[in-house]
C-alpha cells in the first residue's frame, strides 16, 4: 500500500519540479533574475505556493543546465556570460547548425514549412513595430527560437538536435537585443526568409551557406556587446 502511494506521488512531484523549472527558466530569460542575482529556495516556494522539494530540484536542473551556478555557502546564482563564453557558443552553433539546416532542407515536409514561414512572418512584422513598441522584443525572441529550433528539429538527427538544444539553452540568447538596431533586425528577417527560399529551391547547400551567413552577422554584433556594465537593461539576441 505505501508503495501505491509513492508510485502515484511520484509524477505529481515531477510535474511540480518541471512547473518550477520553466518558471524560473522564464524568469532568467525575461530578465526578471539579472547575472550574478541569487535565487532563493524559501522565496521561490513561497512565491508559486509549492514546497521548497520541487525548488531545490529545479535549481539543481537549471545548474547542471548551465543557467545557474551553485555558490557554496551561498545557493544559487544567474551566470553571468563573458565574451570567452559567447565565442565558444558561437563556435559549436557555426559548425553544427549549418549541418542541421542542409539536412532538415532534404527532410522538411509541407507542414512544417508553411509553420516556419508564419513564424518568419510573424517576426517580420513585429520587426516593424520595435521603434514604437520595444516590448515586442521578446515576442520576436521567443519567435525566433522556436524556428531555428523547427529548423533543427526537421533534421531527424536526434543526436545533432539534442546537442544543439544543449548550446543553444544555455547560451546568451537572453542578452543584448537591445544592441540591435532596426537594420540588424531587418537584415536578420531577411536571411530567415533566404533560408526558407532555398530550401523550396531545393538547394541544401545554398540553405547551409545562408545560415552561416547568419549566424556570422549575430556572432559580430553579440560578441561585442557582451561586455555590458553592470545594471544595463536585460535583452534577448536575435539569432
């Protein structure tokens, strides 16, 4: 009998965790939790009214994950990226996304394509609003992660797609977009639809070179500006 009830609290508890996990996760991204800011176990379990179990596994996750840092003594705190760290990030994702993008340009199916071009629409129009509205920033983030990450995903390399997902979470993609100015935005919006043009043309290669293209353009504006003092506003890269 108590081993029926362990079984069943089980996933109650493992739903909990992962509730706490992206909320946290969010809240790093959003820019809510700055570099260098300590999470609180007590506060965060208070704050979403669970117990401090689920906490403590989800800050666990977010250290083995990259997004936190565990501080002896002290608990848990955002990492703070530095430009060593981006140019590492920017390494792996110049070798390895190119490879996944002229794979997934022999593999995309019809649907996949049509949701990659709304979302490339989507952005494209939300490009034109950031003078007038910056807070459309983060929409055009979200927006852009969720593509490159179609894009990966239609590689049907499950191998690839786990280690790309890997880098790319735990990179600075929360960072700096307010750096880019409304031609870098634009430019990033065209190479988007370049990348869906040459995979209609059938032309793996020409999708490969394009999202290299790409990344190159993000890597020479975030690199540079990851060096931010301390208190600049939080953003997201448009990569």
């Amino acid at each position: 009998m108590s081993t029926s009830r362990h079984l069943d609290a089980a996933p109650v508890a493992r739903t909990a965790t992962a509730q706490v996990h992206e909320a946290l996760k969010q809240r790093i991204l959003d820019g809510s939790y700055r570099p260098h800011d300590y999470i609180r176990e007590a506060s965060v379990a208070r704050e979403l009214a669970v117990s401090r179990t689920p906490v403590r596994e989800a800050l666990r996750e977010l250290v083995s994950e990259g997004w936190l840092e565990a501080i002896p003594h002290h608990g848990a705190r955002v990492v703070a990226w530095t430009d060593k760290d981006a140019r590492e990030v920017f390494e792996l994702r110049l070798v390895l996304e190119p490879m996944a993008v002229r794979l997934a340009s022999e593999r995309l199916d019809r649907s996949r394509l049509d949701h990659l071009a709304s979302l490339a629409e989507r952005m494209e129009a939300l490009t034109e609003r950031v003078e007038t509205d910056p807070g459309v920033r983060n929409e055009i983030a979200f927006l852009n992660h969720e593509f490159h990450r179609e894009l990966v995903l239609a590689s049907d390399n499950q191998r690839l797609a786990s280690v790309l997902e890997s880098v790319v979470r735990t990179s600075v993609i929360r960072r700096n977009f307010g750096n880019y100015d409304l031609t870098n935005l634009r430019r990033s919006m065209r190479h988007h639809r370049e990348i869906l043009e040459a995979i209609v043309a059938g032309s793996p290669e020409w999708a490969e070179h394009v999202m290299r293209a790409h990344l190159l353009a993000a890597q020479a504006l975030h690199v540079r500006s990851t060096d931010v003092p301390d208190g600049a506003p939080p953003g997201t890269s448009p990569h």
